[in-house]
C-alpha cells in the first residue's frame, strides 16, 4: 500500500509518502527414510530436569521429517519532504519513523525424536514459533543544504536516526532503549581550472557519524542447554531386556538478559579528482568501536555424590522414570562472570560422561564423593562484562 501526497506550490511543505507492505511465505517439506544403524544407540530426548532412562534408538528404523516454514513480515514507513530555498542555497529536510516486524510462525524440524532422521539432529528441537516477533523502531531527520558562490559549491548533510527494539521483554536491557546516531558530511567542491586543454574539477569531502548495530534474534534467545551425567550404565549383550541408562539431566538456560548493542564510531576525508574522463579518489576513514557482543564460555559446576542404588528396585518398578532406586539429589549452580579458554577447555573435558561400572559390566562399589562435574555453558555476552 502506498499513499502520497504532494504540494502544488514552492511551500515549505513539499511532500508526504506513506507506505505498508506485508508478506509471508508458506513452506512444508515432508521426507522419508529407512535406516539401519550398527547396534543400539542410547539416545538424550529429555526436556526437562530430572532423572530418567535414556531411550534406546533401535537398529532398524523408518524415519520422517517436516520441515515447516512460514516466515511473515511486516513494514510501515512515512516520511515528510520540507525545503526552503534561497537565491544562493538550496535546503531540504526529511523527517520520517520506520516499523518492522518478523516472525516464523512454522513449526521449524518436526520428527519423532526417539526416531532421529539422522544422526546430526538435535535431540531438543526448537519450534520456529516459539520465538517472540522481532519489532524493530526507528526514526530519523535529515538536513540537505547545497550553496552555490560562482563556482564554488558546498554541499552539507547532517542527521539523526534513532533505533529501538520491542517486544523483547521487561528482563532485557535492550527492551525498548533508543540508540541515537548523529551523522554529518561536508563536501566542498572547487571552481574547474583548465590542464592541458581540459577541465580540473576537485572535490574534497569528509564525514564522521555514529552507528548502532544490535544482536541477533539467536543471540536473544539462545536455545536451552542440557548436560547429562550418566548415573547408570548397564548394557548386557546377552539380556537386551535388563539394558539400562540412567542418567540425571540439568537444564541451562543461556539467555543473557544484560546484552547491550553494539556502538561504532567513524570519520573519514576524501579527495577526488576529475579530467578529460579519468578520476582518482583517495580516501582515509578510522572506526573505533570499543563495544560488541560475542558468544563466550561459562562453567557451570555442581557438586554431586556416588551413592549405592537399591537393587531390589532396578527391575521391579513398572515405571521407572519415577522409582529407580536413585535417591533424590539436589542440585547447585555456579556460573562465572568470566570464563578464560584454558578454563573452558578444562572444563569441556571434564563434562564427559563416566560410566559407574566396569568393563564387565559389574555394579559399581559406594563412593562416598565424587569430584564436581562442570560442562561448558555458551552465552552471549559484551566483551565489557563477558
């Protein structure tokens, strides 16, 4: 949709322009496969915390796969034209607001998770619309003024944009903040001199302006993170029926409520040259930007215990993510406020799973400690408070 209208006169309103436009996409894509592994393979499909069985993915299987996607978007922009001239000068000025939004309303990957269509799927898919919409708000005013003396010609550009983005949530600190970006320009062109027979024309130019660059909508919302400690590891090659992982799954989320957009500050002078159809333009520009968002490393340690199950109850209970013999464990989080690579390294070692038997499958003996298991969490941060 587009609506203008203009002045009919040389009046200090010239002209308004509004426009919409909305847009979306439908996109379903189904498959299907038959798969035929090398033997049983535990698999992680627990959502939530808590102590579980982890599922055993069968050799052979049929697998299918929906891919939904209907990402929508949405724009609106009015922008008002005002000038005022004079013999020597011309001057126009624009004054406009600007409103996106997109969202995906699909479903994203939809399989059954006990059935992977292959090996590199997550076991914790997100549903694409289980994002928020992105808003994104702006507003800007800008000045246009060209000055003609003989033939000398100014020309000045000096502006303002402003950004917001909505719909985040009250916890985030980018949630509605106006980012306010000032930029001008001066150009200054001298009077044509002649060189070997042809017009000289040179122009030196420069400019210095802020710009703001915000996160991404990944970097807003992270998925989850899920580590799992093996608590129990029985695979017994001659009773399939008495195979057993039980593991304890901790949830993390990794949104970091605290990011701050990223602020980059530029100038730059330029010099042209034109003759007989040739030009040459040198330019030196400097952008200092000392902030900026990342994807860093937290640890997370939780300190546990070994305990000897109740064996009577390994097998007896009909439902076993329930009563499994385990007792109940709770469970402490401890998350830096600055993690160094080496310590992120260490600590993504450590995270491995390790089995409580032997290699011959028997029980393990009571342990009355075991040392803390930390997993490496990933997290946007600023690079100020990462």
């Amino acid at each position: 949709m587009n609506f203008t209208a203009e002045s009919k006169g040389a009046n200090f309103f010239r002209s308004f322009d509004f426009s919409a436009s909305v847009s979306s996409e439908f996109d379903l894509i189904d498959r299907w496969r038959y798969r035929a592994n090398s033997g049983n393979v535990p698999i992680r499909t627990a959502v939530e915390e808590g102590v579980f069985d982890m599922e055993v993915l069968p050799v052979r299987y049929e697998a299918t796969l929906q891919v939904d996607n209907k990402p929508f978007y949405a724009n609106a922009k009015a922008v008002a034209l005002l000038g005022a001239d004079t013999p020597l000068s011309r001057n126009t000025i624009r004054i406009g607001a600007e409103w996106n939004m997109s969202k995906n309303y699909g479903g994203g990957l939809l399989y059954d998770v006990t059935r992977p269509f292959t090996d590199l799927m997550s076991s914790h898919p997100r549903r694409y619309d289980a994002l928020p919409a992105l808003h994104r708000l702006s507003a800007f005013l800008e000045d246009n003024t060209t000055i003609t003396a003989g033939e000398w010609r100014i020309e000045i550009m000096a502006g303002l944009r402003t950004t917001a983005m909505a719909n985040l949530g009250s916890r985030y600190t980018l949630q509605g903040k106006f980012h306010f970006d000032p930029r001008a320009n001066l150009s200054v062109t001298l009077p044509a001199f002649d060189m070997a027979g042809d017009p000289m024309r040179i122009t030196f130019a420069g400019g210095a302006g802020w710009h703001t660059k915000t996160p991404t909508l990944d970097q807003l919302f992270p998925e989850p993170d899920y580590s799992y400690y093996t608590r129990l590891n029985y695979f017994p090659a001659d009773d399939e029926s008495k195979r057993r992982v039980n593991v304890e799954v901790f949830k993390h989320d990794p949104t970091n409520y605290d990011l701050k957009a990223a602020r980059n500050f530029k100038w730059e002078v330029r010099g042209n040259a034109e003759w007989n159809g040739y030009g040459l333009s040198v330019t030196y520009f400097r952008e200092n930007m000392t902030s900026g968002f990342r994807t860093s490393t937290d640890v997370l340690t939780r300190p546990t215990a070994n305990t000897t199950p109740d064996r009577s109850r390994i097998w007896s209970s009909p439902d076993r993510r329930s009563s499994n013999g385990f007792p109940t464990r709770t469970k402490r989080y401890s998350r830096p406020s600055a993690s160094r690579p080496t310590e992120a390294a260490h600590s993504s070692r450590a995270s491995n799973s390790r089995s409580p038997r032997g290699a011959s499958g028997r029980w393990p003996r009571n342990s009355s400690s075991r040392a803390p298991i930390s997993k490496p969490a990933m997290r946007t941060a600023n690079p100020s408070t990462s």
